[in-house]
C-alpha cells in the first residue's frame, strides 16, 4: 500500500532535508535457521514529532536463493505525531516469488490489506486482489516500477504530501511523486522519488 498522510510527508521530509539517519530505531526480529519462518517488530522516534511502530511474521514452504514458494505473511504498521496518523494491516498468499530486494516477480500472490489516515493528508483504502503475475524493481534512490495482472477490487483514496490517488473497483490511478493508473485487471506504478 502506497504511503500517505503523514507517512508520506514525513518521507518527503527525509529526503529533503537530508535527516534520515537521525532516527533513534529498535526492533527485534527471529528467523529460523533455514530461514523459511520469520517473525520481527520495530518501534522508531523519528523526525518531525513522529513514533511508528510495526510489526510483521511471514511462512515459506520452499525457500531458495532468489526465491519462495507457498508463502504467508502478515503486516501492521502506524505512525502518530503531530502532524496525524497513519495506520496499516494487510495478509497475504502467494505460490511463487522470484528475486531479490531490487528486482521482484510475483506469481499466483493473493492479498488484502485496508489503511487509513488522518492530519498531513488523508486516506481511507481496502485492497484485495489476486496477482496473477507482476514485476517490481526499485532503482536510484527510492525511485521504483511495478506493472501487475491482478483482477482486484481496491478501493479508496490518499491525499498525502506528494501524490493523490482515487480507486473505485479496481478502476483509479494517483499522480505526483508516484504515477499510477489502474484497472480491474491490474495497472502499472512509478516513484519517482
């Protein structure tokens, strides 16, 4: 799910004043040792008046190099301060995941997630779709694409610092720092910061 409210200001913030690294982070995380199960929470104080915590746990059946097969995971996150709130829950299937951090291809990915926001930006989203097959590379520094085949029926809108976006059905797109359109049958997405 694309950041908005006050996650994307304070993003948009870190990146223009240069003060990512002034964050006081901690976080624990286990992962079993042939690394197919993993499970993590962090909590942050960050810059701008913020704290975000979050929380995620994640299965493989098959874990390679550049791969997994026969995942299932779960994701939480929120961030509050001054300037609002932002919070986020999704769960997700998939048969197949091919690649690394900066290169992705996902293959039979079932996923729901719902996010909503208020202060610096709003947001209210459901997403829930089934990704048939789709491609994500991240590049630069932060900019990334992503082109998917996934019949889906999100919905909702986000009104953040740098982009706004509105999606009835699967049928939508935002524009600004990240320009995306969608269908009910999938869509292409690029940051460009």
């Amino acid at each position: 799910m694309a950041k908005s409210g006050i996650a994307d200001l304070n993003e948009t913030l870190d990146k223009l004043t240069g003060n990512d690294q002034s964050k006081v982070k901690r976080g624990a995380k286990a992962v079993t040792s042939d690394g197919r199960a993993r499970a993590g929470c962090k909590s942050e104080v960050g810059n701008h008046g913020r704290f975000n915590l979050g929380a995620d746990a994640s299965a493989a059946g098959l874990k390679g190099a550049n791969h997994e097969a026969f995942v299932a995971g779960a994701k939480t996150d929120c961030q509050f301060g001054y300037a609002g709130f932002d919070a986020n829950a999704g769960a997700e299937l998939e048969v197949l995941q091919l690649g690394d951090e900066n290169l992705n291809l996902d293959i039979g990915k079932a996923d729901l997630g719902v996010g909503v926001s208020a202060g610096a930006g709003y947001k209210a989203k459901i997403n829930a779709g089934v990704t048939v097959v789709g491609a994500n590379a991240k590049f630069g520094t932060g900019q990334e694409a992503s082109a998917k085949f996934r019949p889906n029926l999100d919905t909702g809108y986000d009104v953040g610092a740098g982009s706004v976006g509105v999606t009835v059905a699967g049928w939508g797109g935002s524009i600004g720092r990240r320009v995306a359109i969608g269908t009910p049958l999938g869509g292409f997405s690029v940051k460009l910061w």
